[in-house]
C-alpha cells in the first residue's frame, strides 16, 4: 500500500478531496505503527497519514482540557501536561513502537486506568476529523460542560478509521495523584476474584484493578500464579496507608472464612515500581504472533481466565470493566483454540476481537477479526451516510464480518 503523508492539514484536505473524485479506497492512520491490526483491508487502499498533525495547540489548565494534534504520539502529550501536574488517565498502546492520540482513539482500546477514569471515549470533549469528501468536521467543544450538537465523539472512538480520519482532539485531563501506591496480590482464582468484588463494591475507588492469569505473572517477572494488581492513588500518605491496611485485612478475612491454602501472598510497590511493570506488560507481547482483546462480564473474569482455551496464552483483565488483552505464540495457541476461545467469551456474555495474528497456512482463512454484532444494519446505515463511495478503511467496519 502507498503511504502518503501531507505536510499540513491543508494539504491533508486536498489529498482527501483527489482521492474522493477518484473514488480511490483509502486508510486513515495515526503513525502508521499498527496498520497491521485488526481485519485486512483492500490492498488497492492507500494510507493516509497525519503524522505531521503533531503537538499541543491549547491546555487550558484551570479546566484540566488539552486540545492536541491527532499525529502526537501520546508520551508527548503526557509529558508536556507533567510540567503542569496533569495527565490523560489513559494506558499507552500495546508494543515498542509510539502510538498517536488519534490512534489510540480511533482504536478506542482503554486499559487498566479505566476503572477509575472511565474511557477514552469518555473523556473525550471535542473532536475534528476529514470526512471521506474532504470536508473538515468537528463536534463537541474545548469545555467540559458542552452538549452541543450530536454525540460524534463516542460515534468515532473505536471506528478504526472507518468514517474519517481524526485532525485534532480534546480530552479532559487529571492532576497526577501526589500519593501512588501497588499492591501484588497472588493466590487461587476464586479467592482473587471475591476479593476483586469487595474491592468494587468498597469505598477505595482503585486506579487500576487488573486480574490476570499465571503466564501473564510468570511474564512479568512474578511467580507463576494468578495475579490481582491494585493501585491506589490519593493525596495523602497516610489515606493510602490506610487503605493498604484495609485491603490486608479484608484479604485475611476471606481466608479465614474459606480455610483456603495457601491462601493470598500481597506484596506492596512504590509508585515508581508500578509504570515499570505496566511497560514490562505492554512490551512483553511484541514478539507474540497472537494478540487478542478479551471482554466478559465483570463477574466472570475468574471463570474465563481459567478456562483451558486460554492454555498458553498470557491474560490480563481490568476487572472492573470485563475488559483485556490476551497474547501468545503460533505454537502455545492453535489457531483452533482461538476459535474455541471467541465461542468461551460469547458463552459468557462477551466477545473477543482478534487485533494481531500470525499469517495463515497456504489455503487457511484467517480468524475473523470480529464477528457480526446484532447492530450490523445500524452500523452500515451509518457508514453509508459517512462515506457513500465506501472508501475508508474497506473490510475494517467494527460490528460487521469480512
């Protein structure tokens, strides 16, 4: 495919205009960094991409709101608001290479830091994207209070580029939490999973609440159990103290009630212990053929972690949300068993959506990247009103198969 990348959003804009009169499929891209991901699309598309669309064009502090270039990579973003004490509550994308902002949008995958921030579609405040015809857009606005208009943002957070690509986003920014603290939390899956139901149900409102399975502990450098990561967050040193004390308390409680052996083992992290083991988990899956996003019920993460599809797959789960990522090798997951696997999510209320794969045998069909979703009629209504020449991202249309 023919990468092609304009110097400016005026030269963007043209470029979309030729290829509309030329009827020409086309592919939306951030970087450029995970083309790769998701269904194949036509091999006739051209890549767009609006890497040169880079840096913060307004912060606004006081209103904890960032307006951005959609081709800044999001560790940019993240370090221009450090200097002011602020953050995007958001995960960086899986493997080595740097995703954009407006990648990491359109993709729409949220990680761990959902279960206290929600989202990235939720923090989303204002969005400008090209349509397929060249005509630039936009929705929402730079305020947090803004309701303006038709809920765009949430239409095209995790549309994979399929209605247009995004130029320029805002999002509600966080005050980075003066007080940071983990704890470890490995045991028996059914212990870690009540725990992780008190935990939900308490007052302590977690950042991050991820269960995972043995290979994704024994992966990062833990011992191979299943593994329950709690990170708290407060202003205050000694809230969080107390709140490690209570979760102790609560974990000996469970284990005294249901005489489990050995029981639970918590070990405790410094805040700066945490964003090592968070890298070591997203780098540790670039060499995995297999990369897979997992989504059940809250309550049956215990139950879908134990499952034996799961057999040579590393697993983490935000508990909280249901949601998670799933990695592996050609030879620890036939491609039968990631089939099996799809069947154990939706058995349990869920789906699972194949982001990587390896290359299938000469004459083998691909893993469907996603399956029809009940939605499908609606979903293509839509896209017909957002590119009647269907020229984005053709076969790359979330909800719809093939």
């Amino acid at each position: 495919m023919t990468v092609l990348v304009p110097e400016s959003l005026r030269a963007l804009q043209e470029q979309v205009r030729t290829l509309h009169a030329e009827a020409a499929p086309w592919l939306p891209a951030g970087l450029g960094s995970r083309l790769t991901w998701g269904p194949a699309v036509s091999q006739a598309s051209a890549v767009l991409s609006c890497r040169n669309l880079r840096g913060v064009l307004a912060h606004n502090p006081g209103d904890f709101t960032v307006t951005v270039a959609a081709g800044t990579p999001l560790l940019e973003v993240q370090e221009a608001l450090a200097h002011h004490g602020q953050w995007l509550s958001l995960d960086a994308p899986w493997g080595e290479a740097p995703g954009s902002i407006g990648g990491l949008v359109a993709r729409g995958l949220s990680g761990g830091y959902r279960q206290r921030y929600l989202g990235v579609r939720d923090q989303l405040l204002g969005v400008q994207l090209l349509r397929s015809d060249g005509v630039l857009a936009r929705a929402g606005g730079k305020v947090v209070k803004n309701v303006a208009g038709y809920d765009l943002m949430r239409l095209i957070s995790g549309s994979w580029g399929s209605l247009g690509l995004i130029t320029e986003l805002t999002l509600r920014t966080q005050p980075i939490p003066p007080q940071r603290r983990c704890l470890l939390i490995q045991g028996e899956l059914p212990l870690l999973q009540q725990l992780c139901r008190w935990l939900r149900d308490s007052s302590l409102s977690p950042e991050r609440l991820d269960l995972g399975n043995a290979r994704w502990a024994a992966e990062a450098g833990l011992s191979p159990q299943p593994l329950l990561l709690v990170a708290l967050a407060s202003i205050d040193a000694a809230t969080l103290a107390e709140q490690i004390t209570c979760i102790r308390g609560q974990a000996q409680q469970m284990e005294q009630a249901l005489g489990t052996e050995p029981g639970l083992t918590l070990e405790e992290l410094q805040a700066n212990e945490l964003e090592p083991l968070l890298a070591a988990q997203r780098g540790c899956n670039t060499q995995a053929d297999w990369l897979l996003r997992l989504v059940v019920p809250p309550a049956q993460c215990a139950t879908l972690l134990a499952s034996g599809e799961l057999q040579g797959a590393a697993v983490v789960l935000a508990a909280g949300s249901g949601c998670g990522d799933g990695w592996a090798q050609t030879g620890a997951l036939p491609r039968h068993r990631v089939e099996a696997l799809r069947r154990r999510c939706h058995a349990l209320g869920g789906h699972l959506s194949v982001l990587r794969q390896p290359q299938p045998a000469t004459g083998a069909a691909a893993v469907p990247a996603w399956l029809d979703a009940p939605s499908r009629p609606l979903i293509e209504a839509v896209k017909r009103q957002f590119d009647p020449l269907q020229q984005l991202a053709r076969g790359r249309l979330p909800g719809v198969a093939g």
